[in-house]
C-alpha cells in the first residue's frame, strides 16, 4: 500500500488506503504517532477509529471503540468515533424557524432529528490533507443538506503533540444557519473486551446542567448540579453513581459556561481507570459537554475483535453547544452568519498515574 510520511516535532503522520465504499469512493486510514500516544482517524465521518496508549503495566492499549473493517463504519448507526453536524444532539420535532422561515429536518431519534439527519457529516468521505503533527480533512455541505439552509464549508484537525490530541474545528457558511460539532468516539480506558466502564472515575467541571423531557430535549431550565446526581465537581466511580440515577444512565448537557459568555477554553472533565492508570483529560472552548453513557448500547454491535458493545460499555465526552438551541432562545447562540467563522477546539489528553 501506498504511505505517505512526515514527521513533525517527534510526531509521525502517514496514511494508506483502508478500504472501499461502492458508489461512494475510496476510504483511506491516517495514522498520527508521537512517542506517548498513537490515533487512527478515517476520512469517512472524519471518523477516529483508535486512540492507543500505555497503562501503568507499560502495555499500549486502543480506548475508543470501534469496528475492524469499513463494513462497520458504512452500517453503524450509533456514531462511533465520528464528526456528527452540521448540527449534533437533538433539534425538537426537526423543526426550527430562521429569519422568518420554518425548517424541517429528516427525524430520526424517536420525534426529533439526531446529530445532523439520516446522512449527517458521520457518513461522507471527507478530503484529508497532512499539516503539521497531523491531518486535516474537509468536507462541503451544500445548500439544504439534510433539509439545512446555506452552503458550509468544514474543516476538521487532529493534530497530536506528546500525549495531547488537539481537535479544531472551522466552518464558514455563505447563508445564515445553525451549527454545532462534535466528535462522537467511545472510550473505555480499561481497553477493548471490558463489559462495562463502572470501575472508571469521573470529574466534570460544570455547576450545571439541562433537565430534559422524556424524548431526551432540555426543558429550558439550567439547574444547579448540587445535590444531584449531576453534581460531578469532584471524581465519583461511575459504577455506583449509575444507580442514584432515574432512567438509563446519563445523556446530559453539562453546562460548563452561562449562556452568554464568550467562548475561551476550559477545562471540562476528567475521567480516571485506578486499575490500568490510564486518564483522560478534555479541555474545549465550547459552552457545554454531553456526558453519555453508551445507554442505548445493547450488544448487537460485533466491535474490535469480535466483542459485543454493550449498554454502559463506554463513555462520550461530547463537547458542543447545548441541545436544541436554535430553538431555546435563552441558550447559547448556535447560528453561523455569513462572513463569521465558526471555531470550535477541543483537547484530549492521554496520560497515566
């Protein structure tokens, strides 16, 4: 296979042909290295197929979940791994109305529309092109993409410096339209094969977080996080934690800045494994971070290795607007305007104590 090489500050970049989609085009795997860590990203879904690195046992493990082959990619409907837009999490009803106009958007999760629509940005092959210490793909969503108005360019990098992933987002639109990205991926830092992330630790840096209705949209209230089972300010194991919970586990906005403050990066959560001493630490610019956990995994899913993804197997970190904004007027602003430029970063840091 064909690799193209580069090396940038003792990170590596290469990238090969990884498979083929029929009627769609060639897919193609970019591997990022430095001497701590190492990510896979795929240029379907701008998709980061593995992260790997040591646990205190001096083992490199991958902590994202996944699938072995593209088939997996091409079928999966929950999203692993993948840039989810033009708008992520859940728009009421697919219904919004813009500068006098109602939108309807394709609903796909119970009455609302999820992570973009039926063919959100998770299913199209991005361009990917190397930059310093990593790659950056790019993808057009033309006019009325999944029922969106306003042509927008998108941008995506994962570029990787010792154990820090950085994840930048751009975006310019040439109408006026809702935008909201995030990556989607799946951790579990005990590795592939665990059944289920309850010996894990958990620390999100919010006062808050939305309430939401039984079709999982906020209700519109911002509800302080003391004494509730969302207040998460210090670590708690997630195992127990579950349980003080009504319903199936958390799939919740956690506010981690007020409505109309300026976008200036923070730190969000950390997540600890005592066992293997792997961490994971997320920093983003973004107002708020859905913290879910994988409650709608059921063990259908034949992952990495031929195991079987299921319910609280896992953990997102999804970092984004808050739910449903273009319709909450008191959230944070989600629209871009013609002219603005759309900036989004996130940094996930992989370390071991």
């Amino acid at each position: 296979m064909f690799c193209s090489c580069a090396r940038s500050k003792m990170t590596q970049v290469s990238h090969h042909p990884w498979g083929e989609w029929p009627g769609q085009g060639t897919v193609d795997l970019w591997v990022v290295q430095s001497p701590q860590v190492k990510v896979e990203v795929l240029t379907l879904g701008a998709i980061i197929r593995s992260v790997s690195y040591r646990g205190k046992d001096g083992q490199m493990g991958d902590v994202v979940l996944g699938y072995d082959n593209l088939e997996g990619y091409v079928s999966d409907k929950r999203y692993l791994g993948a840039v989810v837009g033009r708008v992520a999490n859940r728009i009421a009803k697919g219904r919004f109305v813009l500068e006098g106009k109602e939108y309807q958007l394709d609903v796909n999760n119970g009455p609302n529309a999820l992570h973009g629509g039926l063919r959100g940005f998770n299913k199209a092959i991005w361009l990917a092109t190397a930059v310093e210490g990593g790659v950056q793909l790019s993808l057009t969503s033309p006019d009325g993409d999944q029922g969106y108005p306003g042509e927008v360019q998108v941008s995506v990098s994962y570029t990787l410096q010792a154990e820090e992933l950085t994840v930048e987002y751009q975006a310019r639109a040439n109408k006026t339209t809702p935008i909201n990205l995030t990556n989607h991926s799946y951790f579990n830092l005990a590795g592939q094969g665990v059944a289920d992330i309850y010996d894990h630790q958990v620390s999100i840096t919010a006062q808050s977080y939305l309430p939401v209705d039984d079709t999982s949209i906020p209700t519109g209230e911002i509800r302080e996080v003391k004494g509730t089972p969302f207040d998460l300010r210090e670590p708690v194991l997630i195992g127990p934690h579950l349980k003080e919970l009504q319903g199936p586990g958390f799939d919740h906005n956690f506010c981690l800045s007020s409505p109309r403050e300026p976008w200036t990066e923070k730190r969000a959560a950390r997540v600890c494994h005592p066992a293997s001493g792997r961490v994971l630490e997320v920093s983003t610019n973004q107002p708020g971070v859905q913290f879910y956990t994988a409650n709608f995994l059921d063990g259908s899913i034949a992952g990495k290795g031929g195991c079987r993804y299921r319910k609280h197997s896992s953990f997102c970190l999804e970092t984004q607007n808050w739910p449903d904004a273009v319709n909450q007027p008191s959230f944070p602003d989600c629209l871009l305007h013609p002219g603005e430029n759309y900036h989004h970063i996130t940094r996930y840091t992989f370390t071991t104590v």
